[in-house]
C-alpha cells in the first residue's frame, strides 16, 4: 500500500495551509473551520515552509502564554519530514512513530500535495486488513 492508496480514499483531499506571517488566532480559526489538527505552513500555498499543529500552540502556551499574539512562523515546526506518494505506507506510519508526529506533508518536489494523519494510515490499514479477511473468510465458507 503506498501513500497515493491513503489520499485518494480521504474525503477531502484538499491541502489547508497557512501563511508564516498569518497569527496564530487565525491559525486556531482555521484549524477549528476545518476540524483538522495541523496545516502546512506555505509562503504561496503550494511550497512548504513548515507545518504546525494543535500541539505546538499547546506546547507554546505553556512557556509562553503570549502565544496567542505571536506569528505561526513563531511557533512552527520549520523542519518538516515529509514523504512522497509513492511511499509505502508501512514505512511512513514508522517514521511518524519513530519521530512522535501525527502529521505528515506528502510532497511532490518541492510542492505539497496533500497531508495525512496517523489517523488517516491507521484507518487505511485497518480496512485493508478487514477487506482481506473478508476475502479469507468468503473462500474459506465457499469450499
């Protein structure tokens, strides 16, 4: 299974970014609109600059509790991991674990075509092995 499997199933596979010199209020509006977890960070919408999420507002607030009047630049994550398409999926649900991150950018080149969530790999995972025990069973109650 590879990361294309993983977009092409979501509901919505349109990519929510953020400019760097947007404020981190407008990022949480953003966020709640969507009911996403994290945005990539991007100049004009397709490069990626950095990613942030819920947990580096939360991570910010606590040492600084003037985050709210920050920059999201201020609080992204300014050196992202990304993955490619083509990935397997096996391989980027270890490098998230392995680096303790929910969110992923896939990119293609130096452009970001779309994001997904362990959530999201987890899920595709899960009605994989389903579907395939489905088939077992269908074959094995046929015989």
């Amino acid at each position: 299974m590879q990361i294309s499997d993983v977009l092409r199933g979501k509901p919505d596979q349109a990519v929510v970014t953020i400019a760097p010199d947007a404020g981190v209020r407008d990022l949480l509006a953003l966020l709640a609109s969507h009911n996403i977890g994290a945005v990539v960070v991007s100049p004009d919408g397709a490069t990626i600059a950095g990613i942030v999420s819920e947990r580096d507002v939360v991570r910010r607030l606590h040492t600084d509790g003037t985050v709210i009047n920050n920059v999201v630049s201020a609080i992204m994550t300014s050196v992202v991991r990304t993955c490619a398409a083509t990935d397997d999926l096996d391989d980027v649900l270890e490098v998230m674990t392995n680096g303790r991150f929910r969110h992923i950018p896939v990119s293609d080149g130096a452009a970001c075509v779309g994001i997904v969530s362990i959530g999201d790999l987890v899920k595709h995972k899960i009605d994989q092995l389903q579907f395939e025990r489905d088939q077992l069973d269908h074959y094995v109650h046929q015989t």
